[in-house]
C-alpha cells in the first residue's frame, strides 16, 4: 500500500505521518495518532458522531481521506476544553442540560455547534436544531442538546460583553 | 442497628435531586473508553464474511486467494472451529412451547438463512485488510426458496425458513382467563380489527463490538465488548469456547448506547475470543453500519388482530386476539418477546376476559428480540386503536372511553387475569392510572382542543389530537448484585456487574450509596459492568436496574452503615446511638472530637495479622446484597400529542407532546427526564419514519441511514413530562423502571393524532410507519380503507 507523507496541526499540535493512501481521516485520528474521542458511527456520513472542525469548518472524518487533511488545521473533540483543562462553556451547559447520555455522538455534536457558535453567539431553538440536523443522537432526544446550546451562547454572549458595559 | 433505625439517620440529600451526572466530564473531552478506544498492543484485526443470500446452501468456500493476501493472519470456516463452538448457541430462555429450537451457529456450516449470517471469520492486521480478504473469499452457494413475511410463511406451500423444520411455526401459545363467551355474547358491541408495525432496530450510534484477549500466563482470557449483559455473556462464552468458569471475565466499559439489541449474544464474540487464544494476541471487531442493519437484531414486526367486546355503554367485556410474530431466522430470546407483548394488552383497563392466540414464525430475514418497548409499543397500539375505533362507533369522546375503563387506585394490588411467563399471576403493584391520563391531559389543554381545531381549520390548518396509555412491567428479577466496600484509603467503592449504556447508572447508584454513608459522590467511586466485580449477574435491559441493581447499592450500604456504627462504638467505647456520621467521619455527637474516619475503621476491619477480632467485629467494612424482586414493578404513562398535518405534502409536525409518566420513587430526575425524551424520540421514529424493508426473496433493502431513517434534531420536540411518583410496595427504594416508557405509547398516540387532524370518516390508521409518502398517498386516495 502507498505510503504518503502528511503534515496536520490537530488541536494545536503539529504532526508528520506516513499514512495509507485510503486511510481516512477519522481512522488516521484515531488509530495513528491515538485521538479516540471522534467517534465513527456510520462510516457513511450520515450520522455526524466523527465530525471534527478542519480550518474551522465542520467536516465528516469518515468521508475524507487523511491526506486530503494534509497541511491543515483541526479540531477534534479532545481540542475543545479551556487550556487549563476545566469544561468549555458548551461543554459544562451540556453537563447541566444532560445533553448526554451514552456520549457517543458528544464529539459531532459538540464541534458542529462549535462552529454555530463562532458564527452566531445568538442562535435560536430552530437554527441550533438545523445546525444539528445532520448529527444523529439515539440517547437525547435533541431537546437538551439544544437548550445546553442555547445556555452556552448566553454565558459565551455575557463574556464577551466588556465588563465596563456590564458596570453600566 | 437495623435498618430501620439506621435510615432515620440519613439525610436524603442526593435521591430525588436533579445531581449532574459524574460519568460526563470525561466523555466531554473524549476520554471515554469506547471497546474500539481500547488499544492493546499488538492488536489484530476482524472482519466477518456474510451471506448475500436470504436463503442458501453452502456448498464450497474457498479461501485460498484471501489467505495468501500479506497481512491476513487467519480465516475461520465453521470447521475451522473449536467443536464446543460448531455447536449452535444455547438458548437462554427455553420454552416447552418451542416446536424447533433453532439457534444460530457461531459461523454458518451447511446453510445460512438471513442475509447477513456469517460465513467466514477473518484476522488479519487491519480492518481495512480484513475487509480485502472478505471480499476475496469465494463462495459457492445454491440457492434456495426464502420466505419473508410471517403471514404467508404459515401457509403449507411457503418455502421452508429451514430445511430441516416441517413448517415455520416456531411455537403457538394459547393463553386465556376469564368467560371469553359471556363477553362476546349477543348484546355485546364488537369491534375488530388487524393492526401492525414495521421491523426496526434500535440503532444504538455505536454499533457491536469486541476486544479479546489472552493472557497465555495465566490462562485468563478477557472480552471488551459494547454490550448490555456482562455475565450473559460469560456464560455464553463458557460454553462455546468450553472455558474454565474462573479464568474469563467480561467487561464493558463505556457503551454507546444499547437499547435491547446489545443484550444478545452475537458470534463475532465467540470468534474474537477464539481468535485471540489462537493467535495469542488481542483480536479486535468492529461492527460497521451496514452490518449493524444486517445481523443486530430487530422488533415489531408482528400482526395483531383484535376483536374487542363492550357495552353499550363502552365499559370493555373481553378481548380476543390474534397475535402473529415475525421471529425472523433464529431463536434468540425464546418466546419472551411476544409473550410481553400480549400480556401487556390490558394496559391500565379492567378487562375482564381475554383469549389469545399467539403464533411465532420463522422468516429468512434477520433474527429479532427486544428493542425498546419490547413487544409492548405493538400491544398499546392494538389495544389504544381499537378503543379509539370503538369510541367512534359508541360516540364516546376517546379520553372518556379511556377513563371509563380504568383499573382504580384503590384495586391495587390488581390481578390482571393472566399467568405471567413467570408462573405466578400477573399483578400490578400500584399506580394511579386515572390521575395519570387527567393530569396528562390537563397539561395538554385537552378540553380546549376542540376549540383550537376549529379555529385552525378556519385557516385551512389541519391539527389533531391522540392518546394512549400504557402499564409496563420493569425491574423483573432474578436479580441483581452490588457490594459496598469501605476502603483503607477512606473511599468508598460500589462494584457490580450491572452495565450502562448512557443511563447514567454510576451516578443514580452513588447517590444512593452517598446518602444511606452520609458522604459526598466524589468520596465515592463504581466499578460497573465487569463480571469481575461481582460473581453473579444478569444484564440491562427490560428497564430493571434501578429496580434490581438500585435496591442491591441501597441494602448494602445500609449494612455498611451498621458496621462502620458497630465498629466505631466499639473502638470509640460510647453506644451506637450516641455516634454521627458525616463526610467519612463518625464521631460521638456531644463530642465531636471522639471520632474515627472510615479510613481508620477501614483498616481496623481488614485485621492484624496474629490478632483474633474481639466478640462482635468482623471482617471488612463490605457487604454484598442481591436484590431478589418477587415480581415486576408497573410503570405506567399517558401520552397526549397534538400535531398538525400538511395535507399538501403529508408532512407532519408535533405541536405539543404530553407524557404523564409514574416510574415510582425518582432517583434523579434529570436523568429520567432525559430517559422519557429519548425514549419520546425513539417512537416518535417508530410512529413516523424507521421502516426496516425487506423484498419478497427476504433481501434487506434499507441498509443505511439515507434508506432507513433515524428521527433527527427537526423532529423530535420538547415532551413535557407531567411525573407522578406512586412508590412501588416491592422493593425498600419504591423505584420502577423509566427507560422504555416514552417509547411504548407513541406510536398509538401520534397515530391516533394524524387520523384525528385528517377528520375523515374514512380514514382509520392501522399501521406504521405512517411517513409523509404514505400519508400524501391515503390522502391522495383517500379510499375507505387506509391499510395497505
């Protein structure tokens, strides 16, 4: 099998790797560099549990390759909490919703509503359930899932406020 | 100190509070330890070769192209095997009723009777060329008749499922109490007809997988496996690989949800293991998604024809049922799937004579057992729509047909009439059912639905609205285990057997511990779903271990509590009621400077070498209990669901879903909100979208998520749970199970709800799913009959 060399940053570390030409990206996550929390559910890009954020944007790891990540940035699951190791605040609002049960669709869901989240710090009830329409959950329900978000863009909106304006 | 008094001294502080859940943090970060997270060194890897075929005869397999591809270690044939494991699986639950017990082989030998079943095993040094050598393998089959649908296999000239049975009957039961004739006398009002639903799976988002490993040292051979049953398992594995009891231990560490499927035993398992000790080195499977479709195992297809005998007035006299159960191709839980189907029938009502006749039949398609519900979503859908039908034609409002028909608060304990699969009675222990459905359809603002109807059909909207009841038997026995142990470190720790697959069960049981030893959670730590643990197990599933598992923490903690009093009183020389205990402290309370952490009482208890213990102590701060429940516990439920149809298209969209909900004594109700949400969803895809396809040859034809369909974010609502919380008499906690709850009624209800925004004599909806092209179609039609 053809070896090819590839460079990835993954959760702001840099990796080289000689990879199979067909490996995909969510086994090269996975099995070569021992990421284990993206999770392959389907295998054909339905359910959403692998997806990892690539230059920021949600993609499907099971349905690319590795080397077509080569040179890129990406986040996965492991990449989410503060530097200091405690919860994001999407993280701690899924604790407090029980936006989890089982867990094993956690990491898609929680980097696509990463990226909702740096694009909109005010989503509603209907475009959290959009971003998340292609993320299957057989645990949740959704419901808490969009409530956790919802409380996270609360808090995450309240930060970003200056605390000047706060005093006002 | 007996229990009694020792209880009076807990503080309650953790049961019944809405506690966030300990095993998050870590799945949050991706830290979970999913069995293909597990990473052993030198770990081979597997892939099964499965039968295209629904039904065929092996008749050569040739291997020798696959077994020369580098990096294939081994391939399996069904002779390739260990004799133990050329046997067929043994059946758990054995059955007299059973005309042909047949189970399947861990790899087909002469015939493969599903699409699916395996035929080859191979070992290789990565999935990706385990996969290769699959598709290499040769594989010459003759192929015979396949038989698909259940009603036609009982005809004489259907082909045979397997060709060695005489028919595809698998057994017929026969089950009746009460003056069946007297009901359905002359003057009763009779209403019938046939219902069904679909096939399905549970579609947990992980799917099956094992990890097995030898230790050539000492003989120990371990299984990683994402399942629901550890001890199942073990024995299963015993007897296939003919192993030494002591020397195999199963685990399971996080599991990515279950459902009912995971609880089988499956033969990758079996092939994993027997691998792994060949080889000497781990041997990994993975299932992937197609396979997943192909051999986890499915429900509900089954056809129910019901006849239902009233008064004029709409009080039910009787039943009389039909039940026809597509088994699939092999046995796997005996007759206990339809069985809980039919008694489940009655539901909350007084019926006061019912005869069935149940027939299980064999089809080559994939095998079946319990997914969520259990048989039990189909016999709420058969008993809720025909009283929907008979409230038609009594001109009865449906929620007064219902009320009419309650068994009463005070009838508790009520004997239901029939002899559970069990042997002893089938009785509810307690509920209040008629409370339920009104504080149901309180919160659902069902006395001014038809206000809103009107006004909506004023602006050419069409919305409607369905109710359904349920009672469901959780928390059955025989039992589950738990020790407590106080350790020398001062932690406190719970082992059991009982495995989780997103339940929450650690923290719901370290509540428990935390309040019966007065200590914090994070003083406390579980071990769980490890036949290591504790030697004796049975498995999760049938919403029982909170029930079995729950009581077991609860009792044994109580003892431990006694101890860590005795032992205390004795080493601090005061009486047992003049000592306290908080926070891993145990002091005499008019002063508290006299006091012994659980640390020190820990290593008291565990000894000194050469010193006998003095009268009264003994050995270790540890207790071992099994709670043995005498019978189910009986949840019950109300769904209320009104919808709107879009005539235009056929789409729906839920408007507002109810669900009254009594699982007994609540532990922690934001993770029974979360089970009735979920539980909510998995029906709502029952009622409206998941349809398990098969063609007339038995072969599958919706093998991935785009075919088959999974509700996602867009349709599943907010269900608003109305709890009631009716302590079950039968176990010291007064839980009952919550995890199927949701799912059972909701189908019957969001049915019921369709055919009541479609206004339309004609229309009677009797089946499922009832997706938007199936809708747009009756509406299209809209024929006299809406059956298909």
């Amino acid at each position: 099998m053809d070896k090819i060399h590839i460079k990835v940053s993954v959760n702001h570390q840099m990796y080289e790797k000689d990879v199979d030409s067909r490996c995909t990206l969510g086994d090269f996550l996975r099995n070569d560099l021992g990421l284990t929390g993206t999770h392959y559910g389907c295998e054909h890009g339905v359910c959403g549990a692998c997806t990892v954020l690539l230059n920021s944007k949600s993609v499907r790891s099971c349905l690319l390759l590795a080397v077509q990540a080569n040179g890129s940035e990406i986040t996965t699951i492991e990449g989410l909490a503060n530097d200091d190791g405690t919860l994001s605040e999407l993280q701690q609002a899924f604790t407090e919703c029980h936006a989890l049960q089982c867990g094993f669709c956690t990491p898609g869901m929680l980097t696509t509503l990463t990226e909702l989240l740096s694009e909109n710090l005010s989503p509603t009830e209907a475009q959290v359930k959009s971003a998340i329409s292609g993320n299957l959950c057989r645990c949740t329900g959704y419901q808490p899932i969009v409530d956790a978000t919802i409380l996270a863009a609360s808090r995450l909106r309240d930060k970003s406020i200056p605390s000047a304006a706060i005093k006002q | 100190m007996d229990i009694l008094d020792s209880k009076l001294l807990s503080k309650q502080a953790y049961i019944g509070s809405r506690t966030l859940r300990t095993e998050d943090k870590a799945l949050l970060k991706g830290l979970g330890q999913f069995v293909d997270d597990i990473k052993l060194d030198n770990t081979l890897f597997s892939s099964v070769l499965r039968s295209p075929h629904a039904h065929a005869r092996i008749i050569d397999i040739n291997i020798t192209l696959a077994s020369q591809l580098p990096g294939v270690h081994a391939i399996y044939l069904h002779k390739d095997l260990p004799l133990s494991a050329q046997k067929r699986l043994p059946l758990n639950t054995p059955n007299a009723a059973i005309t042909l017990v047949m189970t399947q082989e861990i790899l087909a030998s002469t015939e493969v009777c599903y699409v699916g079943e395996p035929v080859a095993f191979v070992v290789a040094e990565s999935r990706y060329i385990a996969e290769d050598a699959c598709s290499i393998i040769e594989v010459d089959y003759e192929i015979l008749d396949a038989t698909s649908d259940c009603i036609e296999a009982l005809r004489e000239t259907t082909p045979l499922t397997h060709t060695i049975a005489k028919n595809n009957l698998i057994a017929k039961l026969p089950l009746s109490y009460g003056d069946i004739d007297g009901a359905f006398s002359a003057d009763a009002v009779i209403v019938q007809d046939i219902f069904s639903q679909n096939r399905g799976s549970a579609h947990p988002m992980e799917t099956r997988g094992y990890l097995a490993e030898f230790h050539k040292a000492t003989s120990q051979l371990t299984v990683w496996s994402a399942g629901q049953a550890p001890h199942l398992e073990k024995k299963t594995l015993i007897d296939m690989l003919d192993w030494d009891p002591e020397k195999i231990r199963v685990i399971m560490n996080d599991v990515g949800g279950g459902f009912g499927p995971k609880a089988i035993f499956y033969p990758e398992e079996a092939l994993v293991a027997i691998a792994a000790c060949d080889l000497n080195r781990p041997v990994k499977w993975i299932e992937d998604r197609r396979e997943h479709f192909l051999s986890g195992s499915q429900e509900r297809e089954q056809y129910w024809d019901i006849s239902l005998a009233l008064t004029q007035e709409g009080k039910i006299r009787g039943i009389k049922l039909k039940m026809t159960h597509d088994n699939g191709a092999y046995l796997q839980w005996g007759v206990i799937l339809p069985y809980i189907g039919v008694t489940t029938t009655p539901g909350p009502y007084v019926v006061p004579a019912m005869d069935v006749d149940l027939k299980m039949v064999f089809t080559n398609k994939g095998p079946t057992s319990p997914v969520r519900g259990a048989g039990r979503p189909q016999a709420v859908f058969a008993m809720e729509r025909i009283l929907d039908k008979a409230a038609k034609v009594l001109s009865v409002d449906r929620a007064k047909i219902r009320q009419l028909n309650f068994i009463q608060p005070e009838q508790m304990p009520y004997n239901v009439g029939f002899i559970y699969r069990d042997g002893k009675a089938m009785i509810y222990d307690s509920g209040d059912y008629p409370k339920c459905q009104s504080l149901a359809l309180q919160k659902a603002n069902y006395d001014t639905f038809s206000q809103r109807q009107k006004l909506a059909k004023l602006s050419g909207r069409h919305i409607g609205i369905g109710i359904a009841n349920f009672v469901e038997g959780t928390g059955l026995g025989p039992f589950e285990g738990a020790t407590v142990r106080i350790q020398q470190n001062g932690r406190v720790t719970i082992l059991t057997a009982a495995a989780a697959q997103g339940q929450g069960h650690k923290t719901t049981f370290m509540q428990i511990c935390a309040d019966q030893l007065d200590i914090d959670l994070d003083l406390i730590d579980v071990i769980a779903a490890d036949t290591n643990a504790i030697s004796m197990g049975i498995g999760t599933f049938a919403c029982r271990i909170t029930v079995t598992t729950g009581n077991s923490v609860y009792l044994a903690a109580q003892n431990v509590r006694s101890k860590v009093f005795s032992l205390a009183a004795f080493l601090l020389q005061c009486e047992v009621s003049e000592l306290e205990m908080a926070n891993g402290l145990v002091f005499v309370s008019t002063e508290p400077t006299r006091s012994k952490t659980f640390a020190d009482l820990a290593r008291v208890s565990q000894g000194i070498p050469g010193f006998s213990f003095p009268k009264g102590v003994t050995n270790g701060l540890e207790d071992t209990q099994y709670f043995l429940p005498t019978q189910a516990a009986y949840c019950n439920g109300t769904a209320v669901v009104e919808l709107e149809v879009d005539i235009e298209t056929g789409q729906i969209e839920i408007l507002n879903y109810v669900m009254g909900h009594d699982s007994g004594k609540l532990i922690n109700p934001l993770i029974v909100d979360g089970q009735v949400q979920g539980a909510v969803a998995h029906g709502i895809g029952n009622a409206t979208l998941e349809w398990m396809r098969y063609d007339e040859q038995g072969q599958p034809i919706t093998t991935n998520f785009g075919e088959y369909l999974l509700p996602a974010s867009e349709d599943v609502p907010r269900v608003s749970v109305v709890h009631l919380e009716t302590p079950s008499p039968l176990n010291p906690l007064g839980v009952k199970g919550a995890g199927e709850g949701g799912t059972i009624p909701a189908a019957a209800a969001i049915i019921s709800a369709i055919e009541n925004a479609l206004d339309d004599p004609n229309v009677f909806l009797k089946d499922t799913p009832m997706t938007p092209q199936r809708l747009f179609e009756i509406l299209k039609n809209n024929t006299t009959s809406a059956h298909h």
